[in-house]
C-alpha cells in the first residue's frame, strides 16, 4: 500500500488565503453622501486625527510619539511626504532609517492607528521649500507646482516611484491608510492651475485605482481654485475661526457628506525674531468639542510637532523674509520632547466625551538632564579649513552663482573675490536689488567686518587695499515653504558692489560642513596665531562624559550668537540666541553616549564668541525670549494666520 502523502504547504495556506482575501475585500472607508458621514466597514466613522511627522522625530522614537497619541484617543493619524527628504537628486531615492516610511506605516498600525497620507508634491509644513527638491531650481525659469513640463516630468518619476510603495498599505489592500490627499493647500497659490491638479489626480487614480478616497485641503479663501471635481473637499482652520461661516462655505463647494477639518490648529509655528506662538486650552478644547457635535471629522495640526533638525526649517515671507525656528514644538498637545502636556489631558477629556478612549495611563514625561556649563575650546577660524571643508577646490566664474548653480543644496557657500582697487575711505558693500539670499558674514583678510541680511540690513562699510582679500560666506537660512512660494534660489543672486564698482572674478566654495564634522574632527591645524577674542565664522568643540543617568536634555547657549550645532556628529539645527525666541535646542537621549564614552558638540559660531564660551544642558526648554526686540516684526495675529498654511 502505498504511504500517505503529506499535505502539500500551498493546500494547507489556501484556507488562510482566502480568509485574508476576503477581509480585504470587506475592507472599505467610503463617503456616505446621503447621511453626511464615513463609512468604515459599512460602519458609521468618524476620525480624530493629529498630525505627526516622521521626518521631525528620529526613528529611535517613532513608537512612543505614536503610542502616546493613540492613547490620547486618537483613531487616526496625518502626516506628509516630502520629497526633498526622500529624493536627494534626481533619481536618488533613500527610504533607510530615518527616512523609512514602509516601517513608520508599520509603527503607526501597531499602535492601531489609521492613517491620511498627505504625499503632496507639494506639502508647506513649513519644511524647507515645502517639501520641493531644491534641485529643481538647477533649471531657473521652472515654473513650480504648474503644468509646466519640467515640472510634471520630475513629479511623475517621483510619484512612480512613491506610490507604488504605498499601494499595499491602502486600506482596502489590508493596509491602514483610509486617504490621501492631492497637493497641499493648492487654492492659496498663486498659478491656479486646474491642468495641473487634473494630472495629480489622474495619476493618482492610475496608480493606486478607483477606491482610495482623495481629498484637497484648503483654508476657506483658497476653496475657488484647491478643489476639483472627483476629489473630496475639506478645510482647514483654527479656533478663533468662525467655525459655521467657514463649514457653510465648505458646503457651496462639498453640499453632502462628512464635514472635515484637516488642520485644526491647536498651536502656531515660530518665526526669529517673533515671540513664541501658543493657542490657550479653552480655545482650543472648545473649538474640538463644537467640531465634534457637529459629527464633524477632525485632525489635529500639530498633536507633536518634532524639530526642524540640520537645516530642513522652511520660511514664509510677506514683505520680508521670515526663516522658521528650529524648534517645530508648536504648542502641541504632546511637547517637542515628547511629554503630555496639559493641553493633551484637556484634549483626551473632550475625545471620551465622543467616543471610547483606550483604557490605562499615559506614560510620565521622559527623564530629563542637566549637565554643566562645560567650557568650549577654539578649533580655528571657518577660512582655516578651507581646504577640508571644499576638498574639491573652488568653482570659477566672472559673475557669483547661486547655490542651485553649484550644486549646493543646503548649508554654507563662501564666496571669495580679490579687490581692484584702493578704498581709505569707508565705502558701501552692498548687493543691488535685494540679492542676497539669504545672511552673508564678511571678512577682508580674514578679518571679520559684519553681518548683510535679506531684506534687514543691506550695507557694510569697508575699506582695503587693492588685492585685499575678500570673503563672504553666505548662509541658506531655509528655502521658502509658503508666502509667495515663488522659486527661492540661495546665494549672491547679484553680483556685489563697493560703492559703484561691481566685484567681479570670484571663486565659490561649496562648503560641505557635516562631512568636515562628521569624519575629519579633529584636525591639528598648524600653530598660527589665534586672535585673543576671535569674531565672525569660527568653530569650537568640547568632549564631556555623562556620569549618572543619560536623559532627554536641552542645550543651551548663553551669549552666544547664532550658528550651527552638532552633537556626535548628528546636526542639531540652528541656534540664534542673539535673535531668539528659542534660546534651547532640543537634544534627544538616543544622540548621546551613555557612561563609558565621551560625547561631543561642535558649534559653528557666526559672528561673536562670548567672553567665556560655555554652554550647559537644562532639563526644560527656553523657547520664548526674543532678546533683540528691534527685530521683532509687527504682525498682529490675524496676519500671522494669513503667513502660513500646511
């Protein structure tokens, strides 16, 4: 007789293959236009949501910003895509580590949290130019977020390569994404380009079919120009709003269905110079609860809003330029350190008046440290490691380049020329027509003279001697993410003047500081005499162990100016204490080293040292002390709301 045979492994998994089959095909979110409602499942739904960014948060803390949210009950959550941050040249993609958006999605369903993509192209949240690769502008007459070819070529191949990724986490796919949104806000700009927002949405649906849900967002006076036929219409607004005004107008261009607020604003971004931006609790509880009676789905902008780290802040400009703080904390529910603050309890409280909350406490705020103040030591003026910070040597031209020309995404260019003539006099340095983009320091032999800044301070006066040598080192503060929005190139945009004499015959050093910090520190420069009190670009450093216990802290930086700050090699972002209101930055416990090592933090200091250049880590931040008031632009709030979008 012959033996029994085995079950073959391919008939033993039909059966689970099937049932897995036949929950997806039951899975559906639906607009149920007769009831003005959503539909989960064939279920009555209704979301609350908080946005959350993944590209704000190291990876390391993913799953607890997200853990935290869910048990504030929240059912979903929002976030963006940006390009820039995933496509670092054309044809370069990076989805590792921290830039792994598959595992995020992971991390945000096992916290049993729903999901709305908002994968632009464009997306503002006030990231550098708004999500938009940087070197789109190496083709200057490009016409951004229109039909204009170049620039639909360059989405297409990015989306090509984006949506796919996400086409199994659609949640009819078994997935946990239930929407996603076309563009950002598209009605506040200025193109109104309905062929544009035709091919988004026809190659959205190509890509990821008939049955994902698309959506626009739009503030109340962009939904002439957001919306478009066949996808979903919301709004976005904060409370101080006229809630039943603006869902009335919602109504002129969506008559049925769900109402939906996809940014509500339960705080503000902060601009330098300004002071820090908060939205009281009552305000915003209150504007929650009156949503939610309405039956009204809701997302939160920002539940934890993260830190714009390295160089990634946007900027918004009206009438002048306004860079955005390094710190994104936003008066968030959950704080830039990931701790409930009392805005987040007040929020749960009106949630579990709506809808069940998941059972158990949220976790205490993280442990905090404190650590010194340590004493920084000099390594040497920027123009000493030239060589190291521009290996490649300088580009060569008649007129100055922009940073797009060369290549320079992000960071630091100098520009160096040499003098023709004699000036014994004082004699204006200057860049006609505003063209300088965006802070230059200047330097004649190597000797700091001051700072220029767009749109605030246009001239210098300098003397020198023909063949003098001049240095400007020129700083991209963050490309513009809203305002205008027009194409915002970095650099000298003009060729600078002394008096009426244009400066020609330059030589640009793309500098690539991070590389210069990451691999080469430290570098023994020959012993050259050191100024006793050294001013303008100029790097110090420190090692320091940490005894106790390592925590979450908060770096401080008194009476230093503004620059740029690493921490084991990892830049933490930008610092201008002189201009506040932030005068900490947030450091996380995953970036330094526990007991057994030694840390270290490197400062890029800009223009001058405090007479003893400390710093110290507190277990608080300081994020609202504007100590130079004659910087403090005039806006009142009602414009402050008209600046930005997301």
């Amino acid at each position: 007789m012959a033996p029994k045979r085995s079950p073959c492994l391919s008939s033993l998994l039909l059966p689970f293959l099937t049932l897995l089959l036949h929950q997806a095909d039951t899975r559906s979110f639906v607009v149920d236009r007769d009831h003005n409602r959503f539909l989960l499942n064939g279920v009555p739904f209704r979301y609350v949501s908080g946005s959350l960014h993944y590209f704000r948060v190291p990876r390391v803390l993913w799953a607890d910003r997200l853990f935290k949210m869910r048990m504030s009950g929240l059912n979903a959550i929002q976030f963006y895509v940006p390009w820039n941050y995933h496509e670092p040249e054309p044809g370069v993609y990076n989805f590792n580590g921290s830039r792994d958006l598959i595992a995020f999605l992971n991390e945000a369903n096992k916290a049993n949290l729903l999901v709305i993509l908002r994968p632009g192209p464009y997306i503002c949240a006030e990231w550098e130019m708004g999500g938009l690769p940087s070197w789109l502008l190496r083709k200057p007459k490009i016409h951004l977020r229109t039909s204009d070819p170049d620039f639909l070529a360059a989405v297409d191949s990015w989306f090509q390569v984006l949506l796919p990724k996400i086409y199994p986490w659609l949640y009819h796919n078994g997935g946990n994404i239930i929407s996603i949104q076309v563009e950002n806000e598209y009605g506040s700009y200025k193109a109104c380009d309905f062929s544009y927002m035709r091919h988004l949405a026809g190659l959205f649906r190509t890509i990821l079919g008939d049955k994902i849900l698309l959506f626009t967002t739009d503030g109340p006076e962009g939904l002439r120009c957001g919306t478009l036929q066949g996808l979903y219409t919301t709004v976005d607004f904060g409370p101080a709003d006229n809630m039943t005004k603006i869902f009335t107008q919602l109504r002129k261009y969506e008559p049925h269905g769900p109402l939906v607020n996809s940014e509500y604003y339960t705080g503000w971004l902060d601009y330098w110079g300004q002071n820090h931006s908060t939205r009281s609790i009552p305000a915003v509880t209150k504007g929650l609860e009156n949503m939610l009676k309405l039956g009204a789905s809701v997302n939160m902008y920002m539940f934890h809003g993260g830190t714009n780290f390295g160089y990634w802040n946007g900027a918004d400009e009206k009438g002048y330029f306004l860079p955005i703080t390094t710190s994104y904390d936003y008066d968030a529910p959950l704080s830039e350190a990931g701790d409930p603050t009392p805005k987040l309890f007040a929020l749960r409280n009106v949630i579990s008046k709506f809808q069940e909350i998941p059972l158990g406490p949220l976790p205490a705020p993280s442990p905090k440290m404190m650590l010194g103040p340590l004493t920084l030591h000099l390594d040497g003026s920027l123009l000493a490691f030239l060589d190291f910070l521009c290996p490649q040597g300088p580009i060569r031209s008649i007129l100055p380049m922009t940073f797009e020309a060369v290549k320079q995404d992000h960071g630091f260019m100098l520009y160096r020329t040499h003098l023709v003539n004699t000036f014994t006099e004082p004699t204006s340095f200057w860049v006609p027509n505003n063209g300088l983009h965006d802070r230059a320091y200047v330097m004649v032999n190597g000797v700091f003279q001051g700072v220029l800044e767009r749109n605030i301070k246009h001239r210098l006066f300098l003397t020198g001697k023909m063949g003098d040598k001049l240095d400007v080192l020129v700083e991209n503060m963050g490309r513009l993410s809203f305002g205008s929005n027009s194409s915002d190139f970095k650099g000298l945009l003009e060729p600078p003047l002394m008096g009426h004499v244009v400066l020609t015959q330059w030589l640009m050093f793309p500098l690539k500081i991070d590389n210069l910090v990451k691999w080469w520190f430290p570098i023994q420069l020959p012993k050259r005499s050191q100024p006793s009190t050294p001013s303008g670009p100029t790097f110090y450093s420190a090692t320091f162990p940490i005894l106790g216990l390592v925590g979450d802290t908060f770096l401080y930086l008194p009476g230093w100016s503004k620059g740029q700050v690493w921490i084991n090699g990892f830049n933490l972002g930008r610092y201008w204490t002189k201009r506040g209101p932030q005068q900490t930055l947030y450091v996380p416990k995953p970036l330094l080293f526990p007991r057994g090592t030694f840390n270290k933090i490197t400062l890029l200091e800009l223009e001058n040292v405090p007479p003893r250049p400390q710093i110290q880590f507190l277990d608080r931040p300081i994020l609202n002390s504007t100590l130079y008031r004659t910087y403090l632009y005039s806006l009142s709030a009602g414009e402050q709301m008209e600046l930005s979008g997301h």
